[in-house]
C-alpha cells in the first residue's frame, strides 16, 4: 500500500512538473471576442495574400520570389466579384505556404532563405 501511495504522488509530481515546463514555453494568451478575432484574421489573410502573390517557387527550403506582384508586368484579368473580404485562394494558399517553409527555414538557423527569381513572372508560352 505504501509503495502505491509513493507511485502516485512521483506520477503526480512528474505530470504537474511536465505542466509547469509547457506553461512555460506558451505565455498567456489575452482573452479575445469574437468581433476582435475576425478582424485580425480578416487582416492577416489579406497579407498573407497579398506576400503570396509574389511567390514563385518553394523548393528545397528555400522560397523563390518575383519582386514585383502578380499582374504588374502583364495586363491581367479582371478580378472576380467576390464577396467583402474574400481574397484570392491561389495567392493565400501560396503565401500559407511561404510562412510555413519561412518559418522551418528560421527553425533551421538558415537567415536567408528568400531568394528574387526575376523582376516579373515570365509570359506564358502558348503552344505553337
């Protein structure tokens, strides 16, 4: 019974350490409405799209960019009409992956992982 009791409170004594060092790594976090919350990610969609319209390749941990944006160098189409706030999928789903891969490259110590591919994104070539 004896030995039980000790086992029990090293299991207890270990988890709430465990607790302490995770509670540690993660500083409080500010309660936030609901209002508040969308207007930040609201916001940070928008720039997280508009990096990503700059993309141009992500490779090897290493983000390639064009240093000007989509549709700077050639006419392009005329936007869609979306609802308010919605931005363009292709371009966020490019700047989510730009964070990512910038983010692992900063983990690995790399402190330049961005590199200009070209001024413009190069013209399609049509097949002829």
């Amino acid at each position: 019974m004896k030995s039980s009791v000790v086992r029990s409170l090293v299991i207890f004594a270990a988890g709430a350490g465990s607790a302490t060092v995770v509670a540690g790594l993660y500083p409080p976090m500010p309660e936030i409405s609901r209002e508040d919350f969308l207007k930040d990610g609201t916001a940070l969609i928008g720039k997280v799209e508009r990096l990503g319209g700059y993309v141009g390749v992500i490779k090897d941990g290493r983000i390639g960019i064009y240093s000007n944006p989509i549709g700077a160098c050639v006419p392009s189409p005329p936007v869609p009409k979306w609802p308010d706030n919605v931005v363009d999928q292709t371009s966020l789903e490019l700047g989510l992956a730009m964070v990512s891969a910038l983010n692992k490259a900063y983990m690995r110590g790399d402190p330049q992982p961005v590199y200009v591919l070209d001024k413009c994104r190069p013209y399609a070539k049509g097949e002829g």
